[in-house]
C-alpha cells in the first residue's frame, strides 16, 4: 500500500535525518535544505502529503517564505505546516501563526512529544476533510432533489398554463412571450437596480412564475374570452375577474414558506395593478404591489400592445414603448420604467425573433 507523505525542511542533515527517524515506518520522508527546493516538492506531490515540518532560519528562501507562499497559493487551509525551529522570539511566533502554521515545536525536542503533536494535528486535519467531504456530498445531493423538484415545478407550471392555451392559441404565444420578456426586464434590474435585492434564484422564480400570469382565464366563459371583437363593458368587467379566479385557484396549493408559490400568487392576482391605484383587483398602490408583479405588469402590457389581437393590429415597438412611459396604459413606478428604458432595445429584439419564430 502507497504511504502518504511528510516533508521536512530544514537546511541541517542532522536534523531532518531525526525527524525522518521518527516518522519513516508510517510515512513516506521528502527532504529539503532550503525553502526553494520546498516549495518545488509541494507542488510536485500536494495530493500525498499529510505535514510539513519547516525550519525558519535557512539559505536561498526561508520559512517566511515558505510561508508566504503556501498562504498566497492557498495550500494552508488543507496542508498543517508545524515548525521546528530555534527561533523562539514571540514576534516570530506570532508572525508564523498569522500566515496559519498548526503549531511550533522548538528545538531540542522529545521525539515522543514530535510524534504525538504530529499525530493530533493530522487527525484533526483528516477529520476536518471528512467533514467537507461529507458536506460536500450532502450539498450536491441538496442541490439534486431542488433541480428535480425545480424541474417538477416547471413541468407543473407549463401544464397549467397550457390550459390556457388549449383554450385560446393567442394566450398560449402571449404566455411564451411574457417569459422571455420578464427574463430580459429581471436581467437589468439585476444590473442596475440593486435597491430591490433581488438574486439570481429570485429573478429565476419570478420568470418561471410568470407564465401563470392569466392561469384565472380557465374560469373566464369561452363566449368571452374567445370572442371575435372588442368586449362590451360588462363583458370587460367578467374579464378582468381572471386575476382573483386564479389566485383562487393558486390558494388550493398554498405553502407558505415556498417562495416560488408567492412569486406566482402575486403575479396572478396583482399584474393588473397599477402604481397610482388605479388598477385591480385590489387597487393597490405604490410599494404595496409585489416587484414581481410590477415587472409582469409592464411586460404583459407591452406585448399586447406589439401583438395582433382579434379586436386590434399590433402597435409598433417605438410606439408601445411611448404609450407606456406616457402613462396610455396606466401607471408604472418610475423605476421600473427606468429599468424598461434600459431594456427597450433588447424587447425589440426579441419581439422581432418571436414574430418570425412563433414555434419557439
């Protein structure tokens, strides 16, 4: 079986042939004289070594440097380094602990008391692997089930919203579109609004949440939703209930610590808000609107605007984008239209590849 490995660095035989002595039948012995050739031997066999035993007062590089150099490269954390030195001034010592050595042993020493320290301090080392290891391990496995019951999600979050497609192939498209536009409306407030500290995993649910938006519009009559015209003002009112139908729905599976299940119950119920109140169901107004549903707000605007619909043509892009900041389709927060300002162009671009590409 391959010994692990010790390494002892001192520019005196004598002194790296008792510390070999000790520890030859567990280990296999390197031997340095001076800091440089060290250093070379670290590099050469870091997987196999359990310690280094250093000196401090040596030619070419001396154990400071060492030192510096196994912190610089970040070996320390994982390799113990234990000097053996005569030097036993206190601001050596404290100089040698600053840079991480496990511990200082002065010369002459008891082989018996080397042994035994060694012996602590690569169990220590050896426990605290495990420990990462296991960590490690367990981490991986955490990240697995949430990937999975992330992918369960999606796949739930899809075959919900395809009932509305089912229903109407307009409101399938207008789901698709509204995803792509919360990602690049999430991706610039990301960047520049930090105000809202929003992280990568938020904005990841917030974009997956988004496409059960009009989830309500299952419970809306097919009279209604599938008419072939501008709907007559109660017709309207019956319409606009499709946020509370879906929130209603959303309440069945509710899990109250379960962020993803808030992200879509906010945007269900309030993306018809409206910044100065004036939206429903609820009249909310300001900061009182979930960010989620103030970003799907605006992108669930702006699509209708650049979309065909039974009852209308679609609008141009500049003209969307200038019926939006003018207020023509209610009140947004500034900053979000600030972040829209931002983002315009890349709507374009994506509003263009999804009329050319309307598989995708």
């Amino acid at each position: 079986m391959e010994k692990d490995m010790i390494l002892i660095v001192d520019d005196e035989d004598i002194n790296r042939g008792i510390l070999a002595n000790i520890f030859e039948e567990q280990y296999e012995i390197l031997e340095a004289a001076n800091g440089k050739e060290a250093v070379e031997l670290v590099e050469e066999n870091l997987e196999k070594l359990k310690v280094i035993f250093l000196d401090l007062l040596m030619p070419v590089l001396d154990g400071f440097g060492v030192l510096a150099y196994m912190s610089e490269k970040g070996y320390m954390e994982h390799l113990p380094i234990i000097l053996i030195t005569s030097e036993s001034t206190a601001e050596s010592a404290e100089k040698a602990y600053d840079y991480g050595v496990s511990d200082i042993i002065y010369k002459p020493f008891a082989p018996r008391v080397v042994m035994r320290r060694t012996r602590n301090i690569i169990d220590l080392y050896d426990s605290r692997k495990e420990m990462e290891r296991k960590l490690a391990e367990r981490t991986k496995k955490l990240m697995e089930s949430e990937e999975k019951l992330r992918n369960n999600n999606e796949f739930l979050v899809n075959a919900l919203s395809s009932v509305v497609e089912f229903r109407s192939l307009e409101s399938g498209e207008h789901i698709r579109r509204v995803k792509f536009f919360t990602r690049i409306m999430l991706k610039y407030m990301l960047k520049y609004f930090p105000e809202y500290n929003l992280t990568e995993e938020d904005a990841e649910s917030i974009i997956r949440a988004s496409a059960l938006h009009d989830i309500g519009k299952i419970a809306i009559p097919d009279a209604i939703l599938l008419k072939p015209g501008k709907l007559t003002d109660d017709e309207f009112e019956i319409m606009k209930q499709h946020s509370v139908y879906g929130a209603e729905l959303l309440e069945r599976f509710k899990q109250d610590d379960n962020q993803f299940y808030k992200d879509c119950y906010d945007i269900c119920r309030y993306h018809h808000e409206r910044y100065d109140g004036r939206g429903y169901p609820d009249h909310l107004k300001g900061d009182e609107i979930p960010i989620s549903a103030q970003v799907v707000s605006l992108v669930d605007v702006y699509d209708a605007l650049v979309s065909r619909r039974v009852y209308k043509e679609s609008y141009t892009h500049d003209l969307a984008v200038q019926m939006i900041k003018n207020g023509e389709c209610g009140q947004f927060a500034p900053k979000i239209l600030e972040c829209f300002d931002l983002a315009k162009e890349d709507f374009f671009c994506v509003a263009e590849l999804l009329e050319n590409c309307s598989f995708i």
